[in-house]
C-alpha cells in the first residue's frame, strides 16, 4: 500500500458528494472497524459499473471540468447506487475512478474504517 488512514466518525452528517479519486486506475482497501450495518453509520458508497466508460462518466468529466475539484460526479445513475453495509473486518475493494462517497451518519452514527491506498 501506499499509505493507511484509519478514520473514527461519529455523526458525520456533512460529508462530501459524489467524487472520483482519480481517472486513472487506483484501488483503495476498507477494512471496517466497526459494524456499519445500516445508513446510520455512513457506509462507503459505491456507483455500481461507475468505474467504466458511460455517458454518465463523460457527462460528469465535462461538468467538473468547470469546478474546482475536477473529480466530482454531480450526476449518477440513482438506482445504481450501493451502501456497502457490512459487519465490522469486513473488506471492501474499490476502483476509486468510480463514482462514490462516503454515505452522511445519522446524529448517533459511528463509524470507524481503515483505508489503504494502492497505486
């Protein structure tokens, strides 16, 4: 890995939007520390088939090409959005070129995740 962050939420409510990290290939390793089994605890969030090539991705390139962050994703596919709920040491791949975010905690939400990153 290139480096690991280990982040303990609670009642994260502000969290930011849709983003990729990257448009080039990067995966990121989670490692829940905790049982994230519902919204309230802000899972990782996922936009299922986001990593390819769509006229979602080119649409949200072109969008964010205006902004300051160019990475953000102000358009996806609703239905294709994933919560990855799960007991905690479950791990969660993900291409981070996909669309995702971390989901907002309820008031008494707690989450605590570790991350790794790989070039």
């Amino acid at each position: 890995p290139k480096n690991m962050n280990v982040y303990l939420n609670s009642g994260v409510q502000s969290t930011r939007g849709f983003h990729v990290d990257t448009y080039t290939e990067k995966l990121k390793v989670f490692v829940y520390l905790t049982d994230c089994m519902d919204l309230s605890n802000g899972p990782y969030t996922f936009v299922k088939k986001s990593h390819r090539t769509s006229s979602f991705s080119i649409l949200n390139k072109y969008i964010s090409s205006a902004l300051p962050n160019r990475t953000e994703a102000p358009v996806v596919p609703l239905n294709n959005i994933i919560p990855v709920l799960a007991p905690k040491g479950s791990l969660v791949i993900s291409d981070q070129s996909g669309i995702h975010r971390g989901f907002p905690q309820s008031p008494e939400g707690k989450r605590a995740v570790a991350v790794l990153s790989f070039h």
